[in-house]
C-alpha cells in the first residue's frame, strides 16, 4: 500500500541519546529520504520502535526490510511493523507499544493483533492484503490454526473473514446485558426483535448471528422467530392472568379443530387486545400453542395430531381438499393452516397440489 510513514523496528538503536534521524531508506529495490523518530516507549530496552516518515509516498507493508544510510555509510537496519499508522492523537502510547510488540512476533500474531484490533467488525482479507505481502494460502493456514487454538473465528474464507474469539465473548457479554435490560422494561414481550439487537448492536448481521448461535449453545440464550430471549425469562404473571390464560388456552381447544378467530376470543374473555397479545405470546412460549396468519391460532395438541395424520397417512401429495377431509376445517382455515405447514417443512406447495415430505 501507498504510505506516507509507517511503524518499524530496528536492530539497533539510533544512537546514545538521539530521538531523531534523516536519512535515506533502501527498502526492496527502492530508496526514499525519510525522517526516523524513536518512539523512546519507556521500559523498552531492546531494538527500538520508530516511526519513519517518508518524502513521498511509497509500496510499504508489514514484514518489509529495509537499511539506512546516509553520507554513504549505513546506520543500521529494520522492519516495517505497521503501514500507514495513526497518528499519535489517534493512539495513545501505551496502546502503540503493546500492538508493534505483537507484531513483532511473527505472522500469526501479526494475523490476531489484527483480528482483536477490528473489533466487532472483524478482520476482512482487503485490509490484511492491504498490509501484508502474505499469499491468500499461507494467510488460510494461519487463520485455520488460530482457530485451531480458539482464538479465532473463520466467518468465510472467499473472501476471507474472521473475528477474534475475544471480541465474540465481548459481544455475547453485551447481548446478555441488553437482554436483561430489555426484559426489565418490557415485562409483557417475550424478547427482543433480532433488528432492534442488531441495530443496537452495530456490528456485522454474520457475526451478531454467529454469537447468537454460541449463545444458544452455552443455554443462555433463545431466538425464535426473529424474537432473541435470555433462556430463562419468564413473562411474569398474576394469579388471575394465570386463570385467564388457562381459559384462553381451553378456547383455543374447544375451537374447530384448534382454529378460533382471535376477536371471538378478546369478546368473551374480555381481555383488551394488548393482554390478549400478552396471553397468546405466553402460550406460545410456553409450546401451548402456534400462531398462525389472518387472525387464527392453533393449538400445539391439534397441530402435532394433524402432522400424524398427514404422516400416517402414508401420502406422498396432499390437496386443500384431501386436507379438508383430513382435518374437518373449512377452507377459511385450511389455507392458513397449510401455509403454517409449509413454513414448518411439514408440506411443501407444487402448483395446486402439496407434496408431504
């Protein structure tokens, strides 16, 4: 990459007592004027950590030699650490010394110095082409071998991504803490919408999902439906909610196999629409029922017995009115519950008729 300084090591000191070089730089096949500054990191006794300005700009990556010289003679030699580097408003001393120390160490560690620096966001094979001379293969062993040792995350690898397992377990943190807020706040929800986390959260939709699924592993987590819940969240309830949700869910049983209109059931029970939708997302959470499309809702009972049915029945087509017949539903509620269906993986539509798979 073009740069106009760069972060280096060199094998030697400049010099007892000399913060400040200009010299001439000879760096594969190439040679610049530059300006050498010794970082001078306190408690740093070994070869010296530098910035080095260039001229003008010039090809520079991580890895590169170069040797000074000046008047003819050379002063000594070094490596580029760190292409094109902030400024020191933009990093703080302590931080600069602790990242060129890393990378300092060789290419793996140069590859997870990188990968813990971008964070949530993670390390993409652009930015590291951009600042090493690394092959696309020796940069894939590497990333296979931090992950190897769990310390990295391989998201893809054409292009490359990755992210440190540092950052994953900051980000898990962070979705456990907005978590437990949320549910704080919103008793009556059974969890947060994955668009509301994620624009929470500003971080890559494959990475936010990749902590998500660790989360869910570790038991700590529940996402169902675009709905994300710590795993034991409970809607909390009063002892008459309780009676009212057991009515409801008996409503829901008395109805035409399991189907009942949801306007019917806020009338008799007399439930505003906001404690209806409260009851209904505790049914479901607690696998009573499955919500449907265009206002209907079905028991867990009734949908387990129709898929047996559908199973048992050894078919390998289904019609709406094969369905019907099945089922005693009206087509009112054929179409829906079969849709619902077709979204579980049960059925799948080919033109008028449905394959059972």
């Amino acid at each position: 990459m073009k740069a106009s300084a760069f972060d280096a090591v060199l094998e030697a000191p400049l010099g007892r007592g000399v913060r400040e070089v200009r010299a001439e730089a000879l760096f594969l096949g190439a040679s610049a004027a530059v300006r050498i500054v010794d970082y001078a990191f306190a408690g740093r006794h070994e070869a010296p950590l530098v910035r080095v300005e260039l001229a003008a700009p010039a090809d520079v990556r991580w890895g590169d030699p170069f040797e000074l010289r000046t008047g003819g003679a050379t002063l000594g030699r070094g490596k580029c650490l760190f292409p094109d580097p902030p400024s020191a408003d933009e990093l703080k001393p302590a931080r600069r010394k602790a990242f060129l120390a890393r990378l300092e160490l060789g290419e793996k560690d140069m590859l997870l110095a990188l990968a813990e620096a971008g964070g949530l966001e993670g390390l993409q094979g652009e930015r590291l082409a951009s600042f090493s001379r690394l092959s696309a293969s020796r940069v894939e062993a590497l990333a296979r071998a931090l992950e190897a040792e769990a310390k990295v995350r391989i998201l893809a690898f054409d292009p490359l991504r990755l992210v440190a397992e540092d950052s994953l377990a900051f980000l898990r943190g962070r979705i456990v803490a907005f978590l437990t807020r949320y549910h704080k706040t919103h008793t009556s929800q059974r969890g947060a919408p994955l668009e509301k986390l994620e624009k929470r959260i500003e971080t890559p939709r494959a990475i936010l999902v990749l902590a998500l699924r660790l989360l869910a592993k570790e038991g700590r987590v529940v996402e169902e439906g675009g709905i994300v819940r710590l795993a034991d969240f409970r809607i909390p309830l009063t002892a008459g909610e309780e009676e009212s949700l057991a009515a409801l869910e008996r409503k829901v049983l008395d109805g035409k196999l399991g189907s009942v209109p949801l306007d019917e059931i806020r009338a008799e029970l007399k439930l505003t629409p906001a404690k209806l939708q409260t009851l209904l997302t505790v049914l479901a959470e607690r696998k009573k029922v499955v919500e449907g499309v265009d206002g209907f809702i079905v028991h867990a009972s009734w949908l387990e017995e129709i898929v047996r049915k559908l199973r048992a029945s050894r078919k390998k087509e289904l019609t709406v009115a094969d369905f019907k017949a099945m089922t005693g539903l009206s087509r009112k509620y054929s179409i829906p519950l079969l849709e619902l269906l077709d979204s579980m993986g049960v059925t799948r539509r080919k033109g008028s008729v449905r394959d059972i798979l």
